[in-house]
C-alpha cells in the first residue's frame, strides 16, 4: 500500500515530467500582441526603438557584462524587478531582438514567467530557424519579428529592395530575422 505522502510525490513528479505543454504556438496571438504593441507606442517608421517601448511597459534595460561562462546567453528577464538584463558582447541587433524576445513573454506569458523564470526568463542563442521545441519560445520570437519587422513596413520596402541584407539594414535586425519574416509572410499570403 502507498502511503499518501509517497503517492503525492510520484502523482507530482511524473506530471511534471509528462506535462503537455500548451502545444501549439499561437502565431496569430503573437502577431496581434506585437501590432497593438506598434500601435499603442505610436511607431510610424522604422527602425523600431524597443528600448524605448520596454521602458513604456515598466521595464528596465541594463546591458551586463556575461563572461565567458554565459557567452552563450544572450540576454534574460528577471520579472521581480522587472529588467532585462543583455549581454553587452553582443552585437546591436542581437540586442534588440532579445529586448523584443522578452518583452513578447513579459507580454504574452507573464504568469508562466513569474512561476517558471529558469525555463523562461533566459534567452540562448539559437538560430531562429532551429525554433525551440517549446511552443512559449517560438510565440516569444514570433512576437520579437513581427515588432521588429511590422508587416506593413517590411511590404513598402520589398518593393525596392529583395535584397535580405538591405532590408536587415533597413531594420535593424539579422538576415535571419528577415528570412524568418519574408518565411512567415509567405505562409500567410492568403489573408
Ligand atoms: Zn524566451
């Protein structure tokens, strides 16, 4: 016979292990959230100041020295004292994009990072082609491109230009960023 204690821990242990994570990432749900962000900060060209939109949502941004240890981070959020912390060897756009990364889940998934900021305060670099597996990080990058390369822009200047490292000019952000964005536009033509 278990004892109930035992059988609260088994109960508690293999749930967290085989927990569905909410499935899907709600694309359309990001894409919405970054154009009310564009729309209710004003921004009418780009490139898009996120620095100055954080501060509009109450955050703090501090460029931090990582050290070799964490070079491979790129950026997090500590939600307590609502700051994002950047990894000051990273070049402007990386920059950019992780103040936009963590202000989508500041955003989108507040609860989720006050309860679990190890699994989604802390920002690596991993390509945007190889998404993370976990469908919270892909609507946080989602949200991060459609800020940074608001639909309506990115539509005015592919006009002009095709080239990808124009428009990463443009835009401020990676090549990676914009192929990321002229990939998810494709997609969705239709509507
Ligand atoms: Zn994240």
């Amino acid at each position: 016979m278990v004892e109930a204690s035992e059988k609260i821990t088994i109960d508690l242990q293999s749930g967290s292990n085989s927990a569905p994570v909410s499935s899907e990432p709600n694309y359309t749900k990001a894409v919405k959230a970054a154009q009310l962000v564009l729309s209710e900060n004003y921004v009418l060209a780009e490139p898009v100041n996120v620095r100055d939109i954080a501060k509009n949502y109450g955050l703090e941004v501090v460029d931090a020295d990582f050290g070799e240890k964490l070079s491979n981070v790129a950026g997090f959020i500590n939600p307590e004292n609502r700051t994002i912390y950047l990894n000051s060897g990273n070049p402007e756009n990386r920059k950019t994009f992780t103040i936009a990364h963590e202000l989508g889940h500041w955003i989108l998934h507040r609860d989720k990072l006050e309860k679990e900021p190890e699994k989604y305060a802390v920002l690596y670099r991993i390509p945007l082609g190889r998404l993370n597996q976990d469908p919270v990080e892909s609507e946080a990058n989602c949200f991060a491109a459609n800020l940074l390369v608001p639909k309506t822009y990115l539509e005015k200047h592919i006009e002009k230009y095709s080239d990808v490292d124009q428009l990463a000019n443009i835009f401020n952000v990676s090549t990676e960023v914009i192929g990321f964005r002229l990939k998810y536009e494709s997609r969705h033509s239709g509507n």
